[in-house]
C-alpha cells in the first residue's frame, strides 16, 4: 500500500503508529522518524485524528511518512 501512495504522483503523508489507545487526547506528541528519533510505542487515537487532520494545512511532512506517539 505504501509503494502506491508513494509512486502515486500526488502530494502525500502517511502517519504511522504503533500502538492507538482509548484514553483522552493529550497535548504531549512526539514525531519522527523511527530508527533515528525517540518515538514511543503508545498515542491516543485523537492525538492521531488531531496531527493527521493538520496535515491538510501542514507541508512539513509532504513526501514523507513520520511517527508518532505519546
């Protein structure tokens, strides 16, 4: 799936995660890149629905795919 968002010509971002749990939305988000920042295992499931929405106005992670956790 990835390799056809990839090869797909438009501008994308795929958010991974690991480990999406019940409890409320944090303010705590760590974001990365695994294999070379500190990304945890555990994320909210509205801290996903949260950083993944902002990514319609964010570029910052156009072409990329980051990480993210609690």
């Amino acid at each position: 799936m990835t390799e056809l968002i990839r090869n797909s010509g438009t501008n994308w971002t795929i958010v991974r995660f690991t480990a999406p749990n019940d409890i409320p939305k944090t303010v705590k988000l760590r974001v990365g890149f695994y294999g070379s920042d500190k990304i945890g295992f555990p994320v909210t499931r509205g801290d996903i629905a949260a950083f993944t929405a902002a990514q319609v106005d964010d570029r910052t992670y156009i072409g990329r795919a980051p990480a993210i956790s609690n």
